[in-house]
C-alpha cells in the first residue's frame, strides 16, 4: 500500500534554503576582525562559500514554495539543525590547522573534534552558552574565531527566522507561523498589522540595548573604572548578554570585570528575560503596560525572592565563615566585626542577584565560581534552572508564564474543590485563558520534566560506560542546563568547567537536547510522529 506523503519537503528546504544563503551575511563580520588583528580570514571565506551554494542549492528546490503549518514546522528545525552544521564549519577549518600562507594553526584545538564543533555552534545559536573548550584565551584561539563565537549567540537569540521573515519578502506569508514555531514561549504578540513589521520591531529593540549595553560597558574603559573592559570585551558581552547566551572570552566569564561592570550587566539580563513586544508598547506611548503586565510582575518578583534567598544565605555563610574560633555568634559578635557584615554585605547581594538572575534567565554568566557556595545555595541555583525567562524574550528553560499559569490554574481547582458549583476560569492580567491553552501548557511541562529526566539517567549510563564519575547533582545540572539552555551547570560543567569530558555520544546527545529545547520540544518532536507525515 502505498503511503501519500502530506508535507511539501521540497517547500520546507528550499525556504531553509533562503535563509542559509544570507548567513554568509553576519560572517563578513568576524572576516573584518580577522583583517583587522592580521589573523586568518579562510575559515570565514570557506565558511561563507559553503553556505551560499548550499543555500542556492536548496532555494532552487522550489521557485514559489508554498508554506503551511506542517512546511513550517519542518522549516524552523531545520533550519536550526543547518545554521549549527555550518556555524561549526569555522572552527573546524581554524582547529585543523590552515596552510602557513594565511596564519598560525592550532592543531591542539579540542574543537578539531567534530562532535566538539558541532557542541559549541549548537550551544552558539541555541544561546545555551555550555562550552567544551578547556582554554578559552586568545593564545588558543584567535580574536575572530572567538567573536563568531558570540555572533551564533546573538543571531540566535530573538531568533534567526525570526529576522528572517522580517528582512525576507518570501517570508512575510505564513511568516507568523514560523515565529510561532520558533519564538520562546506559548505564543508571540502580533504588534503590528504585518507580521514583518512585528518581526522587525522586535529585532530594534533587540538591536538598540544590545548597543545601549556595549556603550555603557565600553564607557566603563573610558572613565578608568575598569580598563580590562575593553571595546572588544564590551562588544563581545554586549552580543551575549541580550540573547541570554553567556558566551564570554574571558576564562574566569564575568568575574574578570569589576563590580560596577557587573552590576550594569544584571539589569540587561533582566531585559533581555523580559518580554520584548513590552519594550515595543513603552516606545510606543504606553509605559504602564510594563507594570501592569501581570506576567512581568511574577517574573519581577520570582528574581526578588530568589535574590533574597540567596543573599541571606551567602551573607550567612559568609558571617559564621567569619567568626574567630571560639567565638559564639551573638550579639557582641555583631557589634565587634561590624565593619566586617557591612562589608560582606554588597557582594553577597551583587553574587547573589547576578547568580539568580543569570540562571534564572538562562544566560549562564557567572561573576565567581558557584560551585564554591554551600548546598542549600546550589539547589537553589538548580530549581532556578527550571523557571526560564518570559514569553517572548530570549530566555529559555520552562518559562515564567507556563509556571504563572500552572499556579493560578491549582488555586482554582482547590477553589473549585470546596465550591463544585463555582465556574472559575483562569486569568492572566484580567484576560481568561483558553482551557485547550492551559491543556497545552500542562502537557508541555510534563513533556520537559520526562525528558530531563531521561535524558538525566542516559547520561548518567553512558559516563558509567567511559568511566567518568559523576555526581547526581553534576549529571541533573548538565541535563537541565543543556534542555533548559542554561548554559553551566554544578562540579565538572560549573560556570569555570566544560563539557569537554562528556563522551562524543554523551556531547551529541546534549546537541540534541539543545535544539529541541531551543525550539521549545513540540516542533522538533512532531516530526517524529507518522500523523504529521501521512494523515
């Protein structure tokens, strides 16, 4: 019996192929950075050649491709699975060592590893921010290749078709399919008439804080307040920060920056965890849709919370630390090292806030090494890997609107238990919620718990298979932080480790779990499904 295909493949690949011919776009930037420190410009030439005749290659696949749900679910994960496959390309060229014609090799490279490569391009574009270089310094690596580095991040931050569909007329139909597939979060607000528009008003305010956040950074290295924020650094983490990536070329991440840089870059991170058709509605005229927002509120207010916990805790720690041997901790205590709690008192705050807020966000930046920190500020950190940022931002993990509406949803229904007869639906911000909407966010969470948790328990096996020993809370974090695009997690993958110790199929496996949780598991897991394909 013969079986009728239901989808328009060829459709699907060649708009995946509209959108691969102009990545050669984004990689003259790094190509001029190469010119301009005197370093290779092949893997960027390479690099670009190959995606423009593969891109070329597939557009022609179909000269008036046709796009329905089914084509652009198909269309949105692979394109994600072909923007990793050739962002991994230049780092491959650069490990594998170039002719001496151009410029020094680094044979020694652990991203001459293609299954190393592929982590990392995945981990850029997915903004998950988990490294597998052990020796992140320019020694190693050259200026250029580490910048494209926090390119993949910032491309694929709002979302690489999303700024497809708003600079590509071929996109603009069906375009708010694709964003629906592809955008962070159970749905994306139509700002404007056209769906382009709305693409590109998103990408503006994008644009203009990831350059309000390098101006403020580099003014840093202007005024003497701290020179090793340099124009290079300020760019490189002004690309990182708003797609909630953490990618940074600095070893030790953001710990090598001073206090005052690390305060400057909490409030972008909030950002860039917040909804950005809100930042749309405040340039627009209508601030008071900032805090009116309920889910802006329970974001606001679970990064405040969990602040406060964990200032308490390090400042606790911190104080019993303290204390002389002997010393009983009471009130005498307090008054005799007072300048002492006065000066724990900003870094636990600025550990704590900076901590919370980028695991809280998925940015995985980290200004000191966490792993230093007691238990109870670990688990913390682990729970906190779960929230995610808001509908529409570039933060990934769960979301805050799904945990908002999973509450509100449980009140109701202990509501409804003692009053059978009260008909109560649930509310976001004086707005009822479809009950099919609430289904939805119900089975997508329990989806994301069973899936962390068997992936947890495969990569346990397969580091008994290779003899890596691991902690529990080690194997959960880097589930968590791979699903939830986290970026680092606890012990070995901690915010000064890597993944470089992972198995090649343990590495490849997490390069999976990246993109499904990128595209937020519907859209990739769909395609497995014999409905989608035949009926």
């Amino acid at each position: 019996m013969s079986v009728t295909l239901r989808v328009d493949t060829r459709a699907s690949l060649s708009l995946v192929g509209s959108v691969l011919k102009y990545l050669a776009v984004p990689l003259c930037i790094p190509l001029v950075v190469a010119l301009y420190y005197g370093e290779t410009v092949v893997p960027f030439v390479a690099t670009m050649a190959l995606t423009m005749t593969v891109g070329i290659a597939l557009e022609r696949l179909d000269a008036d491709p046709d796009l329905r749900a089914r084509e652009g679910f198909l269309m949105v994960a692979l394109t994600w699975l072909a923007v990793a496959l050739i962002g991994a390309v230049p780092y491959l060229i650069e490990a594998h060592g170039l002719p001496p014609l151009f410029a020094a090799t680094h044979p020694e490279s652990t991203l001459a590893n293609p299954a190393n490569a592929l982590f990392e391009a995945m981990s850029g574009f997915t903004t998950t921010g988990a490294t597998v270089l052990g020796d992140i310094s320019f020694e190693s690596h050259t200026r250029s290749i580490m910048l494209w580095r926090q390119l993949t991040q910032w491309l694929g931050g709002m979302g690489i078709v999303v700024l497809a569909v708003a600079i590509l007329p071929e996109l603009s139909v069906g375009g708010a399919q694709l964003m629906d597939a592809e955008a962070p979060g159970p749905g994306i607000e139509k700002l404007t008439p056209r769906i382009a528009e709305t693409a590109r008003a998103l990408w503006g305010a994008y644009l203009g804080l990831t350059v309000l956040e390098i101006a403020l950074l580099y003014g840093l290295h202007v005024t003497g307040v701290d020179q090793s924020m340099t124009l290079y650094n300020a760019v490189a983490h002004g690309l990182t920060t708003m797609p909630t990536g953490g990618f940074s070329p600095e070893a030790r991440s953001i710990e090598a920056f001073s206090a005052a840089a690390q305060w400057i870059i909490i409030p972008f991170m909030i950002a860039a965890g917040t909804n950005f058709a809100l930042f749309w509605h405040v340039l627009s005229g209508e601030p008071k849709r900032l805090v009116r927002d309920a889910e802006f509120k329970f974001y606001v207010g679970a990064l405040a919370v969990l602040t406060a916990i964990v200032t308490a805790i390090l400042f606790a720690d911190g104080l019993v630390g303290a204390a002389p041997a002997g010393e009983t901790f009471d009130a005498a205590y307090l008054e005799r090292f007072r300048g002492e709690i006065v000066g724990q008192l900003e870094p636990s705050l600025r550990y704590a806030a900076f901590q919370a807020v980028s695991i809280v966000t998925t940015t995985g930046y980290a200004n000191m090494d966490f792993n230093a920190w007691g238990p109870a500020a670990q688990y913390l950190l682990l729970f906190a890997m779960f929230i995610g940022g808001s509908a529409g931002s570039t933060g990934g993990a769960i979301k805050i609107i799904r945990w908002y509406v999973i509450i509100k949803s449980i009140r109701r229904e202990l509501f409804t238990t003692a009053h059978p007869e009260a008909i109560r639906p649930v509310r976001l911000g004086g707005r009822t919620i479809d009950e099919q909407a609430v289904r939805g966010i119900y089975a997508f969470t329990l989806l994301y718990l069973v899936i962390f948790f068997v992936s947890a328990g495969l990569i346990f096996l397969d580091a008994t298979r290779v003899g890596l020993s691991l902690t529990v809370l080690e194997v959960l974090s880097a589930t968590a932080a791979t699903l939830g695009n986290v970026g680092p997690g606890f012990g070995v993958v901690g915010p000064m480790g890597s993944y470089l110790t992972f198995s090649n199929p343990s590495k490849l496996f997490m390069f999976a779990l990246m993109w499904i949780g990128r595209l937020e598991i519907f859209p990739v897991l769909v395609l497995l499904t014999s409905e989608y394909w035949t009926r």
